[in-house]
C-alpha cells in the first residue's frame, strides 16, 4: 500500500470524525443514520492513521503534495 492522502486530506476526515462523534454523544444523530455517520467516522479514523483510501486506487488519485511525500 502506497500513501496517497496528504496531511490536509487526513486533517478534514480527522475533523469529519470527530464532528459525528460530537453529534453521536449529544444526541445529535440516532437509528440509521447514528449507525452509518458513526461507520464513516471509523473508515475516516482508520484511513487517516494508515495514510491510505482504498478509493483513491482505481481512480490514481493522490492528495499528497511533493512536500508532504516522505
């Protein structure tokens, strides 16, 4: 697995996942879409931490800037 997720890429689902979380214990969100928002936060948490989306494969995309590549 090559990274493809730059570090501001990993900063917006960092914050995505934290925000469900916020929604989730407030009550924000329940049922289905508690379940779904809260699925979307842990693929978000796991890609960011690994520096790789799966997504980004077949479609050749990188959010890596030159700078950023290590």
């Amino acid at each position: 697995m090559k990274k493809n997720m730059g570090s501001m890429d990993k900063g917006i689902r960092i914050l995505l996942a934290v925000i469900i979380a916020i929604l989730y214990f407030t009550n924000q969100i329940t049922g289905v879409a508690a379940i779904v928002l809260g699925i979307f936060a842990i693929v978000f948490l796991l890609t960011s931490l690994i520096g790789f989306c799966p997504l980004y494969s077949p479609l050749k995309l990188s959010t890596i800037k030159k700078s950023d590549n290590k």
